[in-house]
C-alpha cells in the first residue's frame, strides 16, 4: 500500500485558537500567526466568537488552557455534528 504526500496534507492556516492574551483577557487568532485578530475579557467571549469563525469558515478550533497548552478542539469541517475533543486534562 503505498502513501500519497497529499494524505498528508493539511492546511492549517485557518483554523482559530482561543489562546491566553499576553497582558490579560483571551485572545482569538488563527493558526500559524502571532497576532491577535481581538482581545476579550472573558473567555466565554472569545469562545463565542472564535466558534462563529470557525463555523463559518468550516475549520478546526483549539481551545487552550491558561498556561497555554491545549484543552479541547472541534473540527467544524465534521458539520453540524461536530463534537469537542478533549486534548488534555489537568
């Protein structure tokens, strides 16, 4: 069975992250970059938001944890029936 470079190809580009702002609040960016697209004071906010995104654009969403790792992630790519994957807990 022979494996096809393209099988693996997976564009990240897209995909959102609800990530910890550096000087407080929650932040939503895409993949792959540095910069924030906004900053919110909650979490649940940035949540919100980051979810409409990522529906709309039929991408993946990570969620991370304070200290920045990884807490769950939803693929929107599934469709509406979607699920949240647990990542890692503490």
């Amino acid at each position: 069975m022979s494996t096809n470079e393209a099988d693996f190809d997976i564009d990240l580009s897209q995909d959102q992250q609800v990530w910890p702002a550096f000087h407080g609040g929650w932040a939503v960016r895409r993949s792959g970059t540095k910069k924030y697209f906004r900053v919110y004071r909650t979490k649940a906010e940035a949540l919100r938001h980051a979810t409409e995104i990522a529906r709309r654009k039929g991408v993946r969403l990570f969620v991370h944890y304070q200290h920045g790792a990884v807490q769950r992630w939803r693929d929107f790519a599934e469709g509406p029936r979607a699920r949240w994957h647990q990542a890692y807990k503490y």
